[in-house]
DNA sequence: CTTGACCTTCACGCAACGTAAAGGTTTAAG
DNA sequence: CTTAAACCTTTACGTTGCGTGAAGGTCAAG
C-alpha cells in the first residue's frame, strides 16, 4: 500500500502539515517522491512513523526520538517493549490522579481533608512504597503488572475513614475464620462468611475482583511463608484452612 | 500556610517560572505581594492551581482555562467530577495504546499480522478532539454532559467491524432518504426507514436512546449549517425532509 | 475544459514555557 | 558584621511543534 501525505495522515490521525514537518527535519522520509513531488509513503514507513507516535505519546521530543531511532544500536521490538512498561507506568500515574480527583471531590463535600501535598498527588512522579519493594516482585510475576500497580495507588490514596473499614473488615474475618476452624468445616457457614470477609477486604485493593485471582492469592498464602506466617497468627493451619475456604467460595 | 514562586512549584511538580507566566496571563495571580515584592500564594491559590492542572492535563489551553474558571457559572466541585469522566475516557485510550503494543510486538514475532489502520489503534484521540471542538458544545448543551461523553467513549473503543457498519448503516439511510424525497412523503414507508435507520445509527453513539433527543438532534440538524451541508449534500432540502421523517417517526 | 480536491514550497504566527541577564532580598555560616 | 548562597524580581529573546495562509502545480471526474 502506498500512501500520500495526507492519506497516511488521516491513517495515522496526524495532520499533512505534522508529516511535512516529519520530513523536514528528517525525522520521517517518504520512500519515494513521485514524478509530480509528491511524497509517497510505503510499509518501513508507516511502521517508523508508529514508533515516532509512541515516543511522543509518552513525551519525547522529536529532536530525541530520531537520534534513538537513527542510532545503530536501535532494536524495534526492544523499544516496543520499552514503550509498553512506560505506557503501564503511565497508567499508575494515571490512576494515582483518578485518585486524587477523588479524594479533591469528598474534600468538597467535607468528607475527609486533604494536605496541599495530597492536592498534586499524581501529577508528577513518585518512588514506590514499601509494599511494593517487599510483595512486588513475587505479587507481579504470578498476578501480573496491572492488578499489583492499581493496589498500590489505592493504598497511597486511602483515607484513615477507609482504612479504619478495613482493618475492621480484616478483624471481622479473622474472627470468622477462627470460629470456622472450630467447626472444621471449610464449607460450613462460618468459613463461606470468612472468605466473603475476605473478598471485600481484597476489593479495597483490587480495581476489577475475579475468582480466578482470588484463588491464586489464597494458594499463594499457603506457599509463601511470610503470608502463611500473617495468617496462622490466628491458630496454626488457618492459612490452608481459608485457603480451601476461599476455594469452595469461589466455586460456589 | 504560605508560599512563594519556588516552594510552590516544587509543591505541585512546576518550574517557578509556569507559575509567574501564569500570574502574568491573569491565570493564577497570587495570594498577594510582600514588602520586597515576592508572590505570596495561599490555600486558595493552592486549589485553584490543582484544578489548572487538572484541566492542562486533559490538554486544555490556558486560556480557556482562565475562561471556564474566571466564568460565573463555574462550579469547582463539577468540575472535578468532569475532571474525572475525562480521566476514565483518557485511561480507555491508553488502554487501547497498550493494547495495541501488545498487538505490534506479537507481529514483529510473527505470530499475528497487523493492518496498517490497527497499527494506529489508540492514538486516534486527535479525531475525537475535534469531534468535540466542532458539536460538542451545541450538543452539549442540548443534551448534557453525560450523553457527549459516553459517546465520545463509545467511538474510541469502536471496533474497525463496528465502524463498518456504522458506515453502512448511514449509507442505507441515506440511500432511503435519497428514495423517499422522490415520493415526496416524509410520513411514507421509504422516508420512516430513513428516520428509523438514521435511530439505528445514532444507538451506537448514545448509551440510551430517548424520541425527545432524537428530535431535537433533527432540529439542530436544520438550525445549524453544517450538519445542513452534510445532508444537504444527498439532495437540496434533504435535511428538512428527514427532519420532517423523524418528527413522524417520534411520534408514531 | 473546467472544477475541486489534492499536492508542493515558502513563510509567518503561536502557545507555553526555558533560559539568561541584571539586579534586589533573605538567611545561614564564618 | 560580613559574606556567600540561595532565593526573589523584571525584561527579553529563544525554542518546539506544529497551524495557517499564500501562491502555484497536478489529477480525476463530469
């Protein structure tokens, strides 16, 4: 397919003039110029220009994406892949300002207050919490990017009302769960209500809540040590225990 | 608390200098000067800079900033609550953007192939942005906020197959409308699978359908020129006709 | 053969600052 | 008390990434 200027503009959702521009200053050549003058656009073309497209969405200016991209050392997929990681941590910030924007709203309505310093949460870019150092690299792996990072920025952007929930949430459950565990039953009554408990406790974490993850998170209690630890607080085998809990839960 | 230019700026992620060009355009004047004529800014100007940034990073101008902000009507915590539609829409399209990553690094794998339109996918924000500078505010002020919004989202996460037939679905209507201006009878048969078409095509714009917007949406047709030229085009006086068919269809 | 929608190359304009110059103020250290 | 660093001020020109004509050539359709 061959393109003129403004044909692959209007492909690509960018003025004639941009790609004109593109030329000029050799960031973008056309193949060819045809007998008339004309700017002609082929395949290796439209594929630079999507990667030009992707350095500028995430703000690089035009000066450095054709010294990245006319260097030797450039690899396609490699910056592909780069563009994928920034655009995910795009998306935290991204959400780190839905936050905000959040929280800026119950602030007028006299629901919680906010410190100057929350007011611009969001708007540029912060380091990684605690959680994340610890949890992150094992959450990740097996839950992947998206669920962990969404956490995360919930967290930063709780307010002491919410997290008071929380921690009564959590309590409530443990209660459960160790009543439940008296019984001995996983599917009893008591265990469905701890593993409910424990549904909405995740909830305040997680954007989207599937079944399938909460599964995951409960077999990943049991094989990791530290989470066994936090939860067989409450009475030794109690992780296992929630865990078959969680799985019935889900099941049902 | 009380700020100067450079405690400010490092506050909300700004250079000193954004926030006295900001003073300098009537944006964001401060709190007041001191003795040795320094900007003062307060918690007034604190919020007010929050929202100027909230509004600059949904990439609207300074001065319209100013102007929505300096404008009698606005109100701070509505704004907000745009501010976050506005943000959910943004996340939707970077959604897209990374799924469209995802999409070029499996083709340069070879394990799919890409069109050269998908290649582009997501980056299409531009043709919404104007979508909303040319109607939005004539729309917007007929039928709500909600409505335009949930539309502008709706054409961003259109499927190339869905366009398609949106496309197809106009060219019916107007084919149809072409036929029925030969009878001359906007209440006959030809002329009301026009208007119900042209509903069929609107459904993919609006999340709920309603007679009385569809009627209106009829009128501004006519009231406004370029949506006159646009039906106009099919045949003179095409869209009073089909104005004239959707009054018929509402009502019947 | 004309009309309209393309294309071309200048060339100026613009927003939203960056940056530097030239000078006054505040503050913390010597 | 002095002195240097680190602020602050205004003025003013520079930069990026195009938008927007103007003036003119090309191309397909009626």
């Amino acid at each position: 397919m061959e393109y003129t200027v403004q044909k692959l503009g209007q492909l690509a959702g960018i003025s004639a003039r941009t790609l004109r521009y593109y030329d000029e200053i050799g960031l973008l050549k056309p193949t060819r110029i045809n007998s008339s003058g004309y700017r002609i656009y082929c395949v290796t073309e439209v594929n630079r220009l999507q990667q030009i497209l992707f350095y500028r969405e995430l703000g690089v200016n035009l000066e450095s994406i054709k010294e990245i991209m006319t260097s030797p050392a450039f690899d396609g997929t490699q910056a592909l892949r780069d563009h994928r990681d920034k655009l995910l941590e795009k998306r935290v910030q991204l959400d780190a300002l839905i936050n905000n924007v959040d929280k800026s709203i119950k602030q007028t309505e006299r629901k919680i207050s906010m410190t100057d310093k929350e007011k611009f949460e969001g708007f540029k870019q912060k380091l990684v919490d605690d959680n994340e150092k610890k949890y992150g690299k094992e959450i990740r792996k097996k839950y992947g990017e998206d669920t962990v990072n969404a956490s995360n920025v919930k967290i930063k952007g709780m307010t002491e009302e919410e997290y008071a929930k929380i921690q009564k949430l959590e309590e409530q459950m443990f209660m459960n769960l160790k009543a439940a565990m008296d019984t001995g039953n996983p599917a009893g009554e008591q265990a469905q209500k701890a593993a409910d408990l424990h549904k909405q406790w995740l909830c305040f974490y997680w954007d989207q809540y599937s079944k399938e993850a909460h599964e995951g998170l409960a077999e990943m209690y049991v094989s990791d040590e530290r989470f066994t630890a936090y939860y067989d607080k409450v009475q030794s085998g109690a992780t296992e225990f929630l865990r078959d809990a969680i799985v019935i839960y889900t099941k049902s």
